[in-house]
C-alpha cells in the first residue's frame, strides 16, 4: 500500500510518515502543491493525503489536476471547519476529508476505508478463544454463549472486525449507534466496562483492552496469560 | 443644489417661508392700498362735482352761462390734470372740447369711469343734470388725471416689495444664527462621540442640560452603549475562560512532560505521561471544535440539509444512544407528543444527547426523564424534565452560557467541560429558535423550540456535507 503525504508543516509530515509506516505503508511525501500533483500524477498511490493550505500551488486546484487524469483515493485535510470549506474539497472529488485538530486514529480508520483495507470481512472471527458467528449473531467464550445485548454484540463485531487495531471511540460511535457528531459523554467508556464484564470477566486472559486517550483493542496477548 | 447641513436647510427653509409670507403680505398691503387710493380719488372727484353740479344746477339763463366757463376754466389747473366738460344740445350751454380722437372710454355713461387718451389715464364722473329755464338737460363731466395716485401706487409697491427683500434677507441672518445655536448641542455631542472607544467602555454621552429632543435620542443611544458594553464584557470574560479553560489542560501537558523528562524513567513510566497528555489532549481539541461550532452559529449559520423528521423518534434514537448511561443512573425515560419538523439531524441530535446527558448527570438520582414535545403551531417545543435541586432564577438564566457551570467545584471534574447546554442554544439558534429552562415542583424543565420552516425551504441541498465516515465505514453484514 502505498500513500503519498502532501503537506508542508514538518512536524506534521514527520508524525504521519512514521505513524502509516508502522502501519505498513509505504509513504512518499511532498511538501508543495506542485511536487505533491507531480508525485501523484507519475506514480500509482493507493491513496493521497492532501493539505488544503499549501505553498505555490492549493490543494483544491492540486485536487483539481490530479481528477483530470487519476481517481486516486484523496482524504483532505483541512483547518477551515466551514461548510463551504467542506463542499468545495468534496466538490473537487475528494473521497473524505479531516478538520484539524483530527487524530491520526480516525485518519487510519478512513484510509482503512477508502482503500478497503484492514477489515475482516469474513462472517465467523475468532479472538483467542472468543468466537463470533456474525451471521447468528452469537458469541461465544471458552465454548460457553456470552449472553450479550444486541449494541454489545454490535460493539464486540466492531472491535473483532478490527482485530489488533485501535479503534477509536469516534468509530465506535458511528459505527454502533450511527451517530456521526461530537459528543461529550462517557456512553463508549460504559458500554466498553458492561461488555467487558461480560467477555473478560470471568476469565484470567483479558483480550479487550483499552488504551488510554485513543481508544479500544480487542485481541488476545499470550504474554499476558497467567 | 440642497444644501446638506442642517444649519443650511434650516436657513434656506426660513429664507423661503419668510419670502413667502412677507410677499403674501406685501401684495395683500399693495391691494388694499391701491383700493383705498382709488376710493379717495373718486371722492375727491365727487366733491368737486358737487360743487360745479349745484352751480350748472341753478345756472338758467343763456347770459350768465360765460361767467360759470370762466369758473370751470379757473378750476381746472395748467397742467390739465383735471377737465371739466358740459355736454348739451344748446350749444350755449355748452363747456369744454369733447376727448380727443382715439381716447378709449370705459364705463357706464353715468358715474365713475376711465377714459385714457394721449398717454394719460382719466378717472372720470358723469352725471345728467335735469333742465332749469332756458337751459335744457346736460351732462356734466369731471375727469381727474390718475397720474398723482398711479404714481403713489408705483411707490407703495416698491416699498413693499424692498421691506419683503429685507425682511427675508434679515431672517435668512437670524435664521442662520439661530440654527447654527440650536444646533450647538449637537456639535458638542458629536465631540462627545467621536471620544467613545473600546478603551474605556464606561463613556456615555451626557444627557443633561440637553434640548428635549436630544436627550431622548442620547438616552437611547447611551442605552444601545450599555447593550453593547454587556455583550463586550460577555465577550472578553468568555475570551478569558477560554484562555482559563485551555490553561488548566496546558498546564498538566507542560508539568508533567518536564517531570517524566528531568531524570530517566523506565519506558512504560513514559508511556504513562503520553497516555495522560493524550488525555488532555483529546479534552483540548474537544473544547476547540465545540468553540468552533460556537462560533460558527454566533457568525449566522443556519442550520443546512434540512429533512422532515420524527423529533419522537430522533429522541428515542438518542435515548438508545444513552441508553447504558440511563442504566447505570438507573433513569427511565418517557417520551411525550411528537412532531415532524425539518430539521438537520445530526445537529438536533447532538442538541439532543447534550440536553439527555444533561438530565442525567444532573438529576437527583434515580427516576424517570419525560421528554415533551409539543406543537405551538410555528414552532415546535421539545422539553427535558428531570427532578432535581431547585435553581435559582439567576443561574437557569446563565444556565446555556458557555463555561457556566452551577457548582464549580466540578470545574475539571473531567467529563464536562460546560459547553454542553451552549450547543444546545446555538443549534436551537440555527433553526431560528431558542432555549429554555425552568424549575418547578421540584423539577428541572431545560429544552429547546424549534421555528417551522417552509415547505419551500425543505429542499435541501445534496447531503454531501453529512460526514460520510458512516457512509464509507458502514458495516457489510
């Protein structure tokens, strides 16, 4: 998978590269509008992240260009939280777009989607000895049926589809109970400790984990056994 | 060319009104005199014919008729301004030429009237007197130059048309002077005003020893001034806590990276301190978006993407949202009424999860939350009731300011950071409606009303700016 970073702020650029690369991406980056459209123009990227203020060429105009010969995968990312802000990206064929201040755990979530990539789309998932069958809708631990609510079994397919993966209380939200705004309440920090009564509880090895200021995990770490 | 002080427009509106009124008035003058003049002449004129009418009256004889000739011809003086005529079928009682040929004669035969000839007016005067002996019925006329009294007439007008001149021209002066002194108040306001600036926002502009009229505007404006220094002060106290609120989180984020990096520590000790500054970080873009999305609808927006929908049933997808937290407070929740009305959802929806989370957090423990919505007609009501300590009228009205918080010791408590009921107005304020709260009985009633929008307004633009994380993420099975 390969990404191309286009965005001027170092500090920036230095975080994502070594944040997607750990990932297992492979990164170029660009620091200027004209380097970036080159980039992306010449080489085949399985998607772009594109800064809207950049020097010598912006990046709706680079976005603009790059349509006219290539549909990559292009999120934008911009600091202008204004509706006009939004629709012009969009209106220039991004496929999403992040508002600064965004986490580097949502931007993974939406590359992850935008490039199909990361997802177990299988309909049976097991985690450690936790077993899901997402056709019946039933989890099992140990062999034994976890009696789960029909939002914790939702929760617990979100978090196994992800296995290994942080994900983050944004996604849960969208992703559970389909809201898609900012909210300020603890429902995810809740319905985590009611599901993890019931998956982790009875047993020593825990496998959902949370990893404090980002988000959930759920996966089974034989180190921690015992 | 309008002149564009007010000094000036008065002037010219005194200098027209008294031009005006003196003209009337000078013309009115003019009429009257000349009316009077005329009336004199004809009097004069038939006192002299008085006096010839008893003499030709007793005049009978033929002989005697000369020495009354040579009276007529004495009386009338050299320059002929007045004529004496005897008209008569006896020529020897006859006196004077007739007019001259081409003279223009107007009026009756008998009594006054004009007759003009070789460039001179005549009033004249005409009377039959009756026979006495030899001498048969005349006609005796008596013509008196108008010359004198025209002349006096021309006099008049000029004199009344020159005291109209002055008096406009003395008034359009006065006038002048007089607006620019009633008008001193105002110079001097306007230097009072251009005095006024964000420095020292307790400056008014005076109000007393002002004319009426100013002082009601100046207690107007001095009242627009407190207005406005309430929302500056709200506005600079609201800068300072957000400066407070980002302090607090800065500080921690400062403190603890410097202690974990004065000495080594061991790597899951630094794991910690990222872990908590990840924390406050987190809370810091938080209160950054939520100040945006303030500052969003304090600019005007208006909320987009409007779709008819069930508030009933965006409540109950809310409540389902809260569902754990309505759990673990042990809180039930009763919806009542419904109402479709175009709203955009995922705003309503964050207005209401902030008012739900409100009622719970804030409630008196366990017990039942009735959500209320009600149709007024134009707008629709949408009402949270929980029990709860009361509040006292003060705070419910601070109750939707940002950072406001009832007991602020639970300032940092961490899971609020106080914008929550300030979301609440500003999505109402998007959708042209408003907040409220209340308390009574016991209970606390916040909620919001909802304007209802046109049919025509409906129509809302494609919905590509609903974020489309859902749309890309949304789970296959």
């Amino acid at each position: 998978m390969k990404i191309l970073i286009v965005e001027d702020e170092p500090k920036t650029v230095a975080y994502l590269r070594k944040g997607l690369t750990e990932q297992g991406y492979s990164v170029d980056f660009a620091s200027d509008g004209e380097n970036g459209l080159h980039l992306a123009q010449t080489l085949d990227y399985d998607a772009v992240i594109l800064d809207v203020m950049l020097p010598r060429l912006d990046g709706v105009t680079v976005l603009q260009r790059l349509r006219q010969s290539r549909q990559t995968p292009v999120i934008m990312l911009t600091a202008r939280d204004s509706v006009e802000a939004r629709l012009q990206g969009l209106g220039a064929g991004a496929d999403d777009y992040l508002i600064k201040p965004f986490s580097f755990l949502e931007l993974l979530a939406r590359l992850q989607a935008i490039t199909r990539r990361g997802r177990n789309e299988s309909t049976a998932i097991a985690v450690g000895d936790l077993h899901l069958d997402l056709l019946s809708r039933r989890a099992t631990r140990a062999g034994k049926r976890l009696n789960l609510t029909a939002k914790e079994f939702a929760l617990l397919a979100v978090l196994a589809r992800r296995q290994s993966q942080i994900v983050s209380k944004t996604v849960i939200t969208e992703l559970v109970w389909d809201i898609n705004f900012d909210t300020n309440t603890n429902v995810v920090e809740v319905a985590i400790k009611r599901l993890r009564a019931k998956i982790d509880g009875a047993f020593d090895s825990k496998l959902l984990h949370t990893i404090r200021g980002m988000g959930y995990v759920l996966e089974h770490r034989p180190e921690e056994t015992a | 060319m309008t002149p564009t002080s007010i000094a000036g427009r008065l002037t010219l509106m005194f200098a027209v009104a008294t031009g005006l009124v003196s003209a009337l008035a000078g013309v009115a003058v003019f009429v009257f005199q000349t009316l009077e003049l005329r009336r004199h002449q004809a009097e004069e004129l038939q006192a002299r014919f008085e006096i010839v009418e008893t003499m030709v009256h007793r005049l009978g004889e033929a002989g005697r008729w000369p020495l009354l000739a040579d009276k007529l011809t004495s009386f009338t003086p050299a320059n002929d301004a007045i004529r004496y005529r005897v008209d008569s079928p006896d020529p020897r009682f006859a006196y004077g030429a007739p007019w001259p040929a081409g003279a223009q004669v107007q009026g009756p035969r008998q009594g006054l009237g004009y007759v003009r000839f070789e460039g001179r007016r005549f009033m004249t005067l005409s009377k039959m007197v009756g026979p006495y002996r030899e001498r048969p019925a005349v006609r005796l006329t008596i013509a008196a130059d108008t010359a004198p009294f025209d002349a006096s007439g021309l006099v008049l007008g000029v004199g009344v048309l020159a005291a109209s001149l002055l008096t406009t021209a003395a008034v359009s002066l006065l006038g002048r002077r007089i607006a620019r002194d009633g008008l001193a108040p105002v110079d001097r306001l306007s230097q009072h005003a251009a005095a006024l600036n964000p420095d020292d926002l307790s400056l008014r502009m005076p109000t007393r020893r002002l004319p009426a009229e100013l002082e009601g505007l100046m207690t107007a404006f001095n009242g627009a001034l407190d207005r406005l220094q309430h929302a500056y002060v709200r506005l600079s106290s609201f800068n300072a806590d957000v400066a407070h609120e980002l302090r607090t989180p800065l500080s921690n984020l400062i403190g603890q990276t410097q202690v974990a990096l004065s000495r080594p520590r061991r790597p899951d000790e630094l794991e910690e301190v990222l872990h908590s500054n990840l924390e406050e970080l987190e809370r810091l873009r938080t209160i950054i978006n939520d100040m945006l999305f303030l500052a969003r609808a304090d600019q005007g927006a208006v909320a987009a993407n409007l779709a008819p929908t069930s508030l009933a049933a965006l409540v109950r997808k809310t409540a389902d949202f809260l569902d754990v937290l309505f759990e673990e407070a042990g809180v039930t929740l009763r919806v009542e009424g419904d109402a479709t009305i175009a709203v955009e959802e995922s705003l309503l929806g964050r207005a209401l999860t902030n008012l739900l989370d409100n009622a719970i957090r804030h409630g008196a423990g366990p017990g039942r939350v009735t959500v209320t919505i009600e149709d007024h007609g134009d707008e629709v009501c949408v009402g949270v009731r929980n029990r709860g300590a009361p509040i006292q009228e003060a705070h419910l009205a601070r109750l939707f300011d940002r950072f406001y918080r009832l007991d602020p010791a639970r300032e940092n408590s961490g899971d609020s950071h106080g914008l929550g009921l300030a979301v609440v107005k500003a999505v109402a304020a998007m959708h042209g409606g408003g907040v409220f709260a209340r308390c009574e009985h016991g209970e606390v009633l916040v909620g919001l009303f909802l304007k209802k929008r046109d049919a025509a307004e409906i129509v809302a633009p494609p919905r590509v700016t609903s974020e489309p994380l859902g749309s890309v993420l949304a789970e296959s099975a």
